[in-house]
C-alpha cells in the first residue's frame, strides 16, 4: 500500500495565523466528505507565531490534484490568499501505513 502524502508550511501575516488555522480547520472538515482523503491536519508551531502546518496523506497524487479544483477548496484558497506570505513544500512523501491509515 502506497499513499501520497504532503507536508507543508504557510507563512502569514503578522497576527494572521489564528485565521489561517480556521481556514484550513474548514478545509479538513470538508475533506470528511472525500474518501480519498485519509488524513488532513493542521499544526501550529509555538515559536513560529507566522507558521502554518499541513500533513495530508491522499489515496494517491491524482486524488489530490482533483481536490484542489472543487469549489468548497477554491473558495477557501481566495479566502486564505491575501493573508498567505509564503509556502514552503517540506516534502511530498510515499506513505506506507501506520496508525490512521
């Protein structure tokens, strides 16, 4: 079993990563509704007060892709815009198992 994960950091504006998180809280619960969404979480960084973290781990690479384009994700996209400064992708992983898979 081979699932695509992903592993990123945004960086937001100053006093801006509260609602960052609860943009991307509305993203996780919206992929409740997709299967092929296996895991989808949001971290923060007590010494980092601009960061952002997501892990996600998709049945596979096109399941993503295909995620980005639905209109629940795209509105949350122009809603996180103007408040995202930069992203970094930390790595994109091959997932072999473990707990929550």
């Amino acid at each position: 079993m081979n699932k695509f994960g992903l592993y990123g950091k945004f960086i937001v504006e100053d006093g801006k990563r509260d609602t960052l998180v609860s943009i991307l809280l509305e993203a996780a619960e919206s992929m409740d509704k997709l299967p092929e969404c296996e895991i989808y979480l949001v971290s923060i960084a007590e010494d980092e007060s601009n960061a952002v973290y997501v892990y996600e781990v998709w049945a596979d690479e096109n399941a993503h892709q295909a995620s980005l384009s639905l209109e629940t994700t795209q509105t949350l996209i122009r809603r996180a815009k103007p408040i995202i400064t930069g992203m970094e992708r930390i790595n994109t992983l091959t997932t072999r198992g473990g707990k929550g898979i």
